[in-house]
C-alpha cells in the first residue's frame, strides 16, 4: 500500500472517529473507545506521513507510548467512576460533586 493510500485512509480514520465521538456521548466507555481510535489513526497518520524523515520512529513511538498512557489512564477514570456511580453515563456526572 503506498504512502498516499496509507495517509487517506488515517484521514478517513480520524473523521470517522471523531464523527462517532460527536454521536456517543452518552457512555463514558463509547468516549474512551473513540478517543483510542482517534490515537490509533493519528499514529498512522504521523508514521505515514514521517516515512522519509530520520526521527519518524521516534515520533511514532512517543505517540504510541502517549496513547498507551492515555488508554490506562481512561480505563482506570472508568472503573473509579463505575465505582463511584454505579455507572457510566455522561449525563449523571456532575462538576459540584468535585
């Protein structure tokens, strides 16, 4: 697959997913699952993109690392919020409970 194909197709990926991330907002779980592909596209998209720069591994793997993070760091707000709420809805969080 060339470079081109590969870059459109990261671009779709990103829009796709931030199209469903403007639709599921009602679960804390579809949100997290959206934001992880939009990560996921968005390193493609830098490794595609970066394939003839020298630090285009580098790049990447900061990325990839960063979108681990992040993934970990969602998982563990989920769990702490189920905990806490006995669910995931959105619409059941509050900002005078902080």
């Amino acid at each position: 697959m060339s470079t081109f194909h590969l870059t459109l197709l990261s671009m779709f990926g990103v829009f796709m997913a931030l199209l469903t991330l403007s639709f599921q907002y009602k679960h804390l779980l579809g949100i997290l699952l959206s934001l992880e592909a939009v990560t996921m596209n968005l390193f493609i998209l830098t490794f595609s993109l970066s394939a003839n720069v020298t630090f285009s591994g580098e790049t990447s793997l900061i990325l990839i690392t960063l979108g681990a993070c992040e993934a970990s760091l969602g998982l563990s707000i989920l769990v702490a919020v189920i905990r806490a709420e006995g669910n995931d809805y959105v619409s059941s969080f509050s900002m005078h409970k902080c």
